[in-house]
C-alpha cells in the first residue's frame, strides 16, 4: 500500500472513529443526521446505493483495492418559499473517498463536498422537483490535479394513475412496477492545479448534463393472511445513459462529449430485501466521480444488517 | 419519561377527573409541570375517533407516496416494510415528513416531525406511532 492510500485510508478510519464518539458524546440526535453512502451528488433511487469497501492483498502480486464510501453530516432543514411546508432546502457537509484499482483505468479520489437540496412540491400524485447542489474540492490522483466543482442536478418524482411514472416504485400491490428516470444538470469544474496531462493546468470547464433511464421491478409473494402489500423486490433491471457536453471550457482536455451508459440487474434471493446479488455493465466516463473512459463489469452479492 | 397510551372508558375518566379535582381542592399548589392535575388529564386524552382518523390518514399518506391507488387505509397491514415492500427511497421519505408535519399541526399546532423521525421508522405501524405520540400532549 502506498503512503499516501495509508494516509487516506486513516483519515477515513479517524473521521469514522471520531464520529462515533461524537455520536456518545452528544446522543441519538447526531446519529440521526448522520448517513453513510457512496455518493451524494444526487440522489435518486439509483443512486441511493450502499458504500462498497474491498480489499485483496495477495503475497507475490500487487494489492487491489475497491472503496467507494462516504459520510455526511446533515446541518439544517428548512421550509422555504412562500407556501410554508411544501418546499424544503437541506444542507449537508460530507468526505467521500474513491479507490478502485480492478478497473484498467484506475479511480482514485477524494471529495469534501457541501450540498443543498432543494424540493418543490409535496403531492407525488402531480410532480414533485428534487434538486441537489453541490459545491466540491476534488483530489484526484489518477489525473494528478485537483479541482474545485460546482454542481446542480434535478430529477422529477411523479406517481399518479396513468402510464408516466417517474422517479420511483409505485403499485406496491402489483406483481411489476416500472419508472423513468431523467435528470438534467450542470457542472462548473475549475481545475486549481494539474500536472503532465493537461497543456492548459489552469482552467475551467462549464458543461451540460443530460441522463435518461429506466428500472423495472419484479415483486414476489404473498403473505399468509393475503394481503397484497406485503411483495418483495425479487428481480431488478436497471439502465441509464448520462451525456455530458463541454458548453464552454479553456481546459485543453480534448474531448468536448463524454457519455456513461450502465445496465445492470440485482436479484434479491430472500424475502426481506437483505441481500442481493448484482451485475453492472459499465462503458463511459464520469468526470465527477473520476472514473475515465473505459468499459467494465461489476459483479457483487451486496448484504444489510437491519 | 416515556409515554404510554391506553385505552379508558368514559365513566372510569369520570371517576379519575373527580378524584383529581378533590386533590386539587385540598392541594391547591399541586401541579403537574406547570399545570392542575385536572388540566393535564383533560390535555392528555385524545377520543378512540381521534386516534383512529389520525391513523386512517397516516395510512393515506403513506398509500399516496407510495403510488398505491387500490388498497383502503384500514387494509394497509402496520407490519408492511416503507422500503422493503413500499420501495420508499430518499424522495419519499422527504415527502412522508412534509406531510406528517401538515397532519401533526392539524391535530397540535405547536407539534412537529423531523426527517429524523420519519427516517427511523420501518413500518406503517412505526408512522402510526410516530403521529399519534406527537398529538399527544407533552409533559415530561
């Protein structure tokens, strides 16, 4: 393990450590804004996925690490707006560390990040506008540059009669269940410093964000007495294509476009949601989580302890 | 101190509002918190309609969030999972808490419910829980 991974990896285990005794120290209520996960830019279903940590070390080859986690600490939350109670503003400090050395393009970063979220509307049978801001610092050592970033994301949850569903599961009572998912955003990333790849080091770029996708749900079962709301999650099909587009930029990156498509299926074997087993189909790239064009699959047998 | 509710019939009340009422004749400095035993009782006791529509909409919210548009309140099983078998993710859990906060205030205007509360509750039954104790009086 290199000195710096040391380095990051026990200012990730002491903030962990110092969290928990913060959390004795002042008691549930620290616990309750606090909340582990492996990003926060956004946060739609897709997204709202469990921090992963692995790590192989054999004797007569070289060490593989896999670490996408985060935690965060949720400061305020507030009514905003003049019809009180129906939109809300929230504001979240977190770190997220990312290392992942299976991949043939190696990700390596870590993010202090400020985030606001914002809401629109409270009658998910309508619409209902979630936007998550962030502000970031990023040190991104695969790049060697760090930078500054500036994000904001908007996704729409609407669950009414007809056939448009967007941004969640709904018809608990029903066998399948299906919803879209389109996000738009943009993203200021202004680079502070950044060594041997990039001509100009110094510079911004200002681009576009555009994603579409969709899951579709299989339900299982019943329960004895019949009821219908009792169905667990047994099949998921997950597919997304997130475009980027340099809108204006004086970072001689060359490369104006950068998509991401992922498909992916998760198979929930027992009845309680626990445990699942997962394949993702990986080909793009992701500027904000640093991970470079590449294609890849993801296998992995996720579990939860309630 | 934790809060406990059961159930009492109205001539039993009776009985208790009576016994108070002398204590406080003879105790006339007696107080719970800041208040006479018998104003506190009177604080304290919510009618078995009261608890139960605050239930039934409970439910209802939770039906609406969750895209459900064919089970009735009362057929939405306390023991049904938020996430597990309702597929409720952030989004929805932002909404339950909006719209808890808007019941809350029906029943108490000075109650309220935070995002942490909702995010601790797993089932239907644990909302349930969660809105009646806050329309409930305080007097701890």
């Amino acid at each position: 393990m290199s000195n710096s991974l040391k380095i990051i990896v026990s200012v990730f285990v002491t903030i962990l450590t110092i969290l928990f005794n913060i959390q004795k120290s002042f008691g549930q209520e620290f616990l309750k804004n606090l909340s582990v996960r492996k990003a926060f830019e956004s946060k739609t279903p897709d997204d709202d996925k469990p921090a992963t940590i692995s790590f192989t070390g054999p004797t007569n080859k070289a060490s593989s690490f896999l670490l996408n986690a985060g935690v965060g600490y949720k400061f305020t939350e507030k009514s905003i707006g003049k019809i009180k109670d129906k939109n809300k503003l929230t504001l979240n400090v977190f770190f997220v560390y990312n290392v992942n050395s299976l991949i043939s393009i190696e990700q390596h970063n870590y993010k202090l990040e400020i985030t606001a979220e914002t809401r629109f509307g409270m009658n998910p049978q309508k619409l209902v506008f979630f936007g998550n801001h962030t502000m970031q610092y990023i040190r991104d050592y695969v790049d060697t540059n760090y930078s500054a970033l500036l994000t904001t994301y908007w996704h729409i949850l609407s669950k009414g009669k007809g056939p448009k569903k967007f941004g969640g599961y709904s018809n608990p009572d029903k066998s399948f269940s299906y919803f879209f998912q389109p996000k738009v955003g943009l993203e200021y990333q202004y680079l502070i410093d950044a060594k041997e790849k990039l001509v100009n080091a110094h510079g911004f770029d200002f681009r576009g964000f555009q994603s579409i996708g969709g899951n579709l749900l299989y339900r299982s079962g019943r329960n004895s007495s019949g009821q219908t709301d009792s169905r667990t999650k047994l099949l998921e099909l997950i597919v997304s294509y997130d475009f980027r587009e340099s809108l204006i930029s004086n970072v001689n990156y060359n490369k104006e476009n950068s998509y991401l498509f992922k498909a992916g299926i998760n198979l929930y074997p027992t009845r309680d949601g626990n445990l699942s087993v997962g394949g993702c189909y990986n080909d793009g790239e992701d500027p904000v989580a640093g991970i470079n064009k590449q294609e890849y699959w993801i296998v992995a047998l996720q579990f939860k302890l309630n | 101190m934790a809060k406990q509710e059961f159930q009492i019939n109205a001539s039993a009340l009776k009985k208790i509002h009576g016994a108070l009422k002398k204590l406080e004749t003879k105790n006339p400095k007696m107080l719970i918190g800041k208040m006479k035993p018998t104003h506190f009782l009177s604080a304290s006791v919510k009618s078995l309609s009261e608890v139960q529509s605050a239930t039934s909409e409970t439910k209802q919210i939770i039906l609406n969030i969750s895209g459900d548009f064919s089970t009735k309140p009362d057929d939405l099983n306390d023991s049904t999972l938020l996430k597990d078998n309702l597929n409720f993710g952030d989004d929805e859990f932002s909404l339950l808490q909006t719209q808890f906060d808007t019941l809350v205030k029906k029943y108490k205007s000075s109650a309220s419910v935070t995002s942490g509360e909702t995010n601790k509750c797993n089932t239907v039954g644990d909302c349930a829980k969660l809105v009646s104790s806050k329309t409930t009086a305080d007097y701890e």
